[in-house]
C-alpha cells in the first residue's frame, strides 16, 4: 500500500439535556421547524432544528441529539446557537454547563488501494460478508469497520475524534495479519 492513508471525520453524534421540558410542539412553530415522529404510535415527537451542518433533535425531556457536526467543536456551537435562538424566541432555557456527551464519532477512510475483501473475509474471524446483501466486509472489534473492496472503509463506535488515528492502526493491524489456520 504504497498511496498514503487518507482518514477523516464526517459525522459527530452527540447529546445533551437541558434540565427541564420543553414543548416542542411550540418550538416547532415558533422557529417554523418540522416535527418528527420517532415511534410508530407517535408517542416520541422531536423538532428537528438545522444549525449549520448539523441537525439538533429537541425532545420533550430536554434532551437534545446532535448530528452531521464533523467534529465536537461544531456541536458546542450549534448548542450555543440553539440556545440563543431559543432565548430570541421567548423560551425560558437553562442551560446549566450543558454537559455534551459523544455518543458516536463515524469516520471515512481511503486506503488508496483495493481490498480483497473476499481473502480478508476467509482470514478473519470477527467478521460478516454476505456479497448478495451488502457489498462490504462487516469486522467488529474495538470499533466496526465497512470495508470496501475499492479501498474504502467507514469506522464507527469512537467515542472521539482523537480515536481516528488509533482506528487506522488497529485497522492496518488487521488488514497485515496472516491467514487463520
């Protein structure tokens, strides 16, 4: 693998709560959003609110789930700007030190070369490859690997974006070990 290892983060699932209800409801048509139904029975309602590249789910706990930021920076601001626009549209916040928790960090990765993904799938024991239903190898391990036979492979289940680095080692790690026995 000559072609150097190019890796980046695309999208930063995060949460935090604010401590108290908010009727989302209202907040949907007071900053003109559109409601989600979560649950077939339409008993989980958010509002879903677009701040940059990231959308913010506003339940009724207070809770908050940010996604599409690319890095935890963008979800503070988002944060901050959901806040402020809340606050500019008579809502009562408190944010209290909002407490944003990582839940997930997804990251692409291009080797620069094709994979065989049929051999890899033979060495490996951690893993699912079923061509007829998902043209990827599924690996589980620390974190879960699609790796694609172009070369291309998404990680997901960091907790940070500080984990991206160790991911494409352990990857390589994988990809360089010999045949199982």
């Amino acid at each position: 693998m000559s072609n150097p290892i190019r890796a980046r983060v695309v999208n930063v699932v995060a949460s935090f709560s604010f401590p108290h209800r908010i009727d989302v409801h209202q907040l949907a048509e007071a900053l003109g959003v559109e409601l989600v139904k979560l649950s077939s029975r339409g008993a989980l309602i958010a509002a879903r609110v677009r701040m940059g590249n990231a959308y913010l789910l506003v339940y009724h706990t207070g809770r908050v789930v940010c996604m599409g930021a690319t890095n935890e920076r963008e979800v503070r601001a988002a944060a901050r700007k959901l806040i402020k626009l809340l606050r500019s549209k008579g809502f009562l916040v408190e944010e209290n030190g909002l407490d944003v928790k990582v839940l997930n960090v997804v990251a692409s990765i291009e080797l620069g070369c094709p994979v065989d993904i049929e051999s890899l799938a033979e060495k490996l024991e951690r893993c699912i490859y079923e061509p007829e239903i998902f043209p990827g190898l599924i690996l589980s391990d620390r974190w879960t690997y699609l790796v694609f036979a172009n070369g291309k492979v998404n990680v997901l289940g960091m907790k940070s974006e500080s984990e991206l680095g160790q991911a494409v080692s352990h990857l390589m790690e994988i990809i360089a070990q010999p045949r199982r026995a």
